[in-house]
C-alpha cells in the first residue's frame, strides 16, 4: 500500500470515521482542503518531541514487568512495520514483540493534564484509532500509555473488539466509495451513541476488565438513592467518631456518658459501644 495519506484510511483518520465526521477527512483526501499546518501548534510538538522518550520508559517499565520477553522495534515510527486491512493501513508508534514473531502495536499519546481523569477515559476517547490498528495488525491487544500533564505515563492493554470492529470497518467501506466516486459525504452530524454501542464498548477489556452500566437496573436504583440519601449522614458520622477518638488521652483507657461509651482495647484501638436504654417500668 503507497504511504502517501490521502491512498488509504489511517489511524488518525479513524475517529472522524467512526463518528461520521467524513466530509473533512473526504476533502483532505481528495485535496479540497489542505490539511491543518500543525509545524506551529506547541502542543502537538511537544507530543512529538516527548514521543521518543515516552516510548523508551514505556519499554523499560515492560521489560521489568514482563521479565525481558518483550522485544521493541528500533524503529520507533513504524515506517517498516505496516499492517493493511482492506482500505485501511496502520503504522502505531512502535511495534512489541514476544516469542515467534508475535507483534502487538504499541501506542503513546501526551494530553494536558486535565484532559481525561486516568488512562482509561483517554483509552475510551482514542478507541477507533486504537481498534483501528489492531484490526490491521489481527492482533488481540494493543499496549496504550498517555501521558497526561506532567505525570508519569500511565499503561494499559486495550483488547480487541470484534463487534466493535465490524462497525467501524462497515464505515470505512462507505467512506471509501465516496472517495472512489469521488461523492461528497454529507456533512458532519453530531452522533449519539445507541444502547447496543454502548454495551459494545463497555465490554471492550481495559487491563483485562470491562464495565457495566446499571442506568436501568431498578435495584440497583434503590441502592443509589439510599447512598445519596445517607452520603452527607455518614460524613457527619466519622467525622464525629474521629473527634470523640481525639478526645481521649493516652494514658485514658475509656470514656463514657449515658449514651456511648468509648473504649481502648489490649491492641490499643478504640471500640464504640452504644448504651441501651433501660425501659421505664409500666406503671
């Protein structure tokens, strides 16, 4: 497949695609508009002045981790390690590779610090790019490490996602039919995500585990509006509790009132015993 961008789908094309942004990425292809100058935008150098040192620590972390199986390409861009799929070409930032000639694509991003809360709300966000390339590559995971601010790069393994695939892959052959009839897409729709897209997602594996809505499970409803009701009520609970505990001096070994009494057992803890109240007698 030639490199030159506008023959084939990317990675970095793989978002708009997904979402159904294809007028843009139609009229950068076919050449209508020329593709944004990014030579100039601080925060896209600063990603890639960074990427050749945010690879090298993500290897090293894995070799100390996975014992030295892992071997990474030197060739940190991935110009000699191309997969294709149909009309789709990958080239992750690195190329892992464990065993018999298994590769695994490694991919590295830089964000502003409160960008995304942790690793796997960015993984969520970059997930067509991320699946794009192992629909290219046929494999299972991808390595996937961001660095958000100045913070040390946080790591994760994507899984595969056939369903998720199969979408995103139904897409790309309806973009590329414009490309070929050389047919402007319509213009770009700001697209909700179905229930069944978001069950899909939810069960693409982060580190192994996947997530779960419970938005219309009735019980769990109940157990949320319990939480809320008593959330500022266990507040004033321990704070309170951790108070009563400052009270009590160090060569004190209880405290007591009607109500409660606090005791210091042989480990040195404080134990909380409410008093029953004695029932009046009938009269």
């Amino acid at each position: 497949m030639d490199h030159d961008r506008n023959t084939y789908i990317g990675s970095s094309d793989a978002r708009d695609i997904k979402t159904g942004n294809w007028l843009k990425v139609w009229a950068e292809k076919t050449g209508r508009t020329p593709r944004e100058d990014l030579s100039d935008n601080f925060k896209v150098q600063l990603g890639v002045w960074t990427e050749q040192f945010h690879l090298n620590w993500t290897f090293k972390r894995l070799q100390a981790e996975s014992e030295g199986i892992y071997t990474m390409s030197k060739d940190y861009k991935g110009k000699q390690h191309w997969a294709t799929y149909g009309m789709c070409g990958s080239h992750p930032d690195a190329i892992l590779e464990e065993g018999a000639g298994d590769t695994t694509p490694l991919e590295v991003k830089h964000s502003g610090g409160f960008r995304f809360r942790d690793a796997a709300e960015a993984a969520r966000f970059y997930m067509p790019q991320l699946q794009h390339h192992m629909m290219c590559f046929g494999s299972d995971n991808i390595c996937f490490s961001i660095i958000r601010g100045n913070e040390e790069p946080e790591r994760m393994w994507v899984g595969r996602s056939q369903p998720y695939i199969d979408d995103y892959y139904t897409k790309c052959q309806a973009f590329w039919k414009h490309i070929e009839q050389d047919k402007e897409p319509a213009p770009f729709l700001e697209h909700k995500e179905t229930p069944d897209e978001i069950k899909i997602n939810d069960q693409i594996p982060l580190n192994g585990k996947t997530r779960r809505s419970i938005q219309t499970d009735n019980h769990a409803s109940v157990l949320i509006g319990q939480f809320l009701e008593t959330k500022d009520a266990v507040t004033i609970h321990n704070s309170a509790k951790s108070q009563l505990k400052a009270m009590m001096a160090d060569n004190e070994a209880e405290l007591y009132c009607d109500e409660l009494v606090l005791k210091r057992n042989k480990a040195g803890s404080i134990l909380f015993k409410v008093q029953k109240k004695e029932e009046q007698p009938n009269v």
